[in-house]
C-alpha cells in the first residue's frame, strides 16, 4: 500500500508530456488507398458494403481488427501510422483537421481498414469510429470463443463473452470501446441519441464499477435513455467510461483513479466540442466517483459550458475552492439527497491521495437542486423499468441508503432538476444553497 501511495504521488506531479505533430499529407492518397482496399479481405463499392461483408464474416472482421497501417504501403500509411504510434499524445482537434482534409468517403474506408486503429483514435469523425468499433466488437466476440483452455466435456465450443454477445448485432453506437481495457473488464464510450440534431449534448460519467462485464454497462445506458427520450430530440448523452475504473470503497477512496481518467475527461470535451461545432450547449455531468472524475477535471483546460454533480465523491483532487479551477465562474450544479451515504466522504479533509476535494453541495457559487420526491404516476418505474407502485415506492421522499440510485429515478423531482440542468434551463434548487463566489457576477 506505501508503493501504490508513493506512486500516485510521483504520477500525479508529474507533468504532461508535450503533444505529437500531426502530420500532413503532401499529395493525393487515392492511388495508395485503392491498393489497401485491394489487398483487403473484404470486398465492396463503398465502404458502408465493405464493412457489412466485414460483419458477416469473423474472420475477416478478425484480419481487419488487427491491420495496422505500415509506412510501406505510401504517405498515408506512414502518416497513419505515425498518428497510431503516438496514442493519446495528440491534440484531437489537429487529427481532425487531418480527417477532414482526407474527405468523409477515404476516412469512412480507413474505418473498415483499420478499425482498431480509427477507433481508438482521438479526433478522428465519431461516425467512423462508431463503424470501426462494430469490427473491432465483432472480433472480440469471436476471439472470446477460441482461446485455449483445458478440455470441457460438456462443451465442444466455448461460448461468446457474455458482456459482448449482448452487443453483436445490436443498434449501440460507440466513438471508443475497449474490450480488453481497464483490467480486462472493458471500457467505452457510448453514444445514446443523436448528436446531429441535439442543441444539447451531456457527458455522463458513471461511478465505481463502470466496466462492461457489470450491470453499471447497462445501467448507465438506461439512466441516459430515460433522458434523452424526455429531451425530445434535443438532447444527445454521451456515457464515459473510457479510463480504468475503481471498484468498492477501498479503490474508490483514493484519488490516483480520477486524476488519470480526469486527464483523458479534458482532451474529450475538445474532441467533442470540434465535432459539435458552434452552438450546441455541453453539460458535463459525474455521479458518484464519477463526480471526482470531473472535478479533477476542472482543474485542467475543459471545453464544456456547466458542470453538474450527481451524489458526487467531491470537487476533485485538492479542490477546495473555486480558485483550484481553470474557470472559477464555471455554472456549476449539485443534486445529493438527504442521507446518501456518499455524504460521508464529501469534503474530507485533504490528504494527498486520498479523498475528493470539497463538499459539492457547499462549494462557494454552486446551485443546489432540490432531490423532491419520487414520481406518484401509476405508470412510473425506476432506472431499471420496473414500477415503483409494485415495490412500494410511489410519492416516496428522495432520501436515505437508496437515494444514490433513486435520484435517477424517471420523472422524480430530482431526475426532472436533472434534465433541466442538461437542456440549459432553469432547475428548481434546494432551500439552502451554498454561498457565492464574490469573484463571479
């Protein structure tokens, strides 16, 4: 435990890495291009062909999975491969600018190419890491049947990794999926509604256990169905959980977990906003230890318009005031109910490491949403769909153990507040409200 402390001492001072050149291509690819996708093991006249003949045989899926792009085969490849090379020491808005000079029909066929690589790769379009990642899940799938292990006699065949079989073949969109990241447990991030048409775009960021193979996956994406379902049309909701995640009060009371997925958190929100483009309003939004993630956050460059705290850990690493931040004059939101257990570890003193900044719903120029009550419509359910007037729960005040979940509950006092915050309006807030930041209007 003393080596873990001294590293996430060493790791968190350490300061960033300069960012790697984006290259740029001095002449047309097309001829290079046209021989990649001839030496392909799919075939197709556009890339929408190519990459459902792609989905249709594992195999090839499998061969494209694990292409990368080679300095041999010309310019682009070099440039890709270059670009691959460099992970996440890039500045996405520059890779953007490199996908948009090549053209939405040449990078949509790099997809399909190499989809490992589109897919993981900061600034390239949404759209096409959203196809890649369909190869990339469909390889996995298929790998997870064909690893060698002891004979089974009551098995000839090794069935599909019970997290990713639910995917294949299904209508979910993913900009990053991992499913061999965060320990082995998977990580993503998924899109839920339409980022085309939405004048408003909110980043979720789940708590502790955010991994695919636990019920969180799920659960998180139908925290954010129910809000986009009520946005009618305008509201999109990214869920993010492409950092390693803790699990359990232990691992989830050190803060080493949210300053690295903070670092990955910021560099987003400027791929997001270059993709939006002007206009469209974003809500950065952290439940639980996900709240310590975007606090942490804060601390760096962040291109975001509010900042919402959902039964948050705490503001962020050392944050105890609205002068740790980048932006003190942020709008910032806080929502816990009365007796959420999460109050316990909210504004702990500072201990390097450990803990998560100050308290949310006392932090100076905060709002803090009313939590209200839970829905008394015969109709109402909770995130999970089932009824609340089956177990008891109609009309119920949001507080207690359960509030942590039940905040999220459709259609309750507190879930509407939430909206509301994510579409840009007017929440109603909470009787006390914290004092103001006098450096702010």
């Amino acid at each position: 435990m003393a080596l873990v402390y001294v590293a996430g001492l060493i790791r968190g001072e350490a300061e960033a890495e300069p960012l790697h050149a984006v290259p740029v291509l001095a002449a047309e690819p097309d001829a290079e291009l046209a021989a990649l996708r001839a030496a392909a093991p799919v075939d197709g006249d556009d890339p929408a062909d190519a990459l459902d003949a792609a989905l249709a045989e594992p195999e090839a899926a499998d061969l494209l999975a694990a292409a990368v792009p080679d300095a041999g085969t010309g310019e682009l490849g070099a440039a890709l491969a270059d670009l691959h090379d460099a992970g996440a020491l890039l500045d996405p808005v520059e890779v953007g600018g490199f996908f948009a000079g090549l053209g939405e029909e040449r990078t949509a066929w790099l997809a399909v190419l190499y989809p490992t690589v589109i897919a993981r790769m900061p600034g390239a379009p949404f759209d096409a890491r959203i196809a890649a990642n369909r190869i990339v899940l469909e390889a996995a799938a298929t790998a997870s049947t064909a690893h060698d292990g002891p004979e089974r006699p009551w098995t000839e065949e090794r069935p599909v990794r019970a997290d990713l079989a639910q995917l294949v073949g299904s209508d979910r969109e993913f900009v990053y999926l991992d499913p061999y990241g965060n320990g082995g447990t998977g990580s993503w991030i998924e899109v839920v509604g339409d980022l085309g048409t939405a004048s408003e775009v909110a980043v979720l960021v789940p708590g502790g256990s955010a991994m695919i193979d636990s019920e969180n996956f799920n659960l998180y994406r139908q925290r954010a169905e129910s809000f986009v379902a009520a946005g009618g049309g305008e509201l999109a909701v990214l869920v993010w959980a492409e950092a390693p995640s803790p699990s359990g009060w232990i691992e989830e009371a050190w803060a080493s977990w949210s300053q690295v997925a903070a670092r990955s958190l910021a560099a987003f929100t400027f791929d997001l906003r270059a993709q939006l483009g002007g206009g469209v309003g974003v809500t950065l939004v952290g439940h639980s230890y996900g709240g310590a993630v975007v606090g942490t956050a804060e601390t760096l460059d962040l291109a975001v318009d509010r900042v919402l705290h959902i039964a948050s850990a705490g503001m962020g690493s050392g944050v105890y005031g609205p002068e740790d931040y980048t932006e003190p004059c942020r709008d910032r939101y806080s929502i816990t109910a009365p007796g959420d257990p999460i109050s316990y570890v909210q504004g702990m003193p500072y201990v390097p490491l450990l803990g998560h900044g100050a308290d949310p719903d006392e932090f100076p120029g905060v709002r803090s949403l009313a939590t209200g009550s839970l829905s008394d419509a015969p109709d109402a359910v909770d995130d999970y769909g089932v009824s609340l007037a089956e177990r008891g729960l109609s009309g119920k005040t949001v507080e207690g153990v359960h509030s942590h979940s039940e905040i999220f509950y459709p259609e309750s006092d507190a879930w509407n507040n939430i909206l509301k915050v994510m579409l840009g309006g007017a929440p109603a807030l909470a009787d006390a409200q914290p004092e103001a930041n006098p450096d702010c209007p």
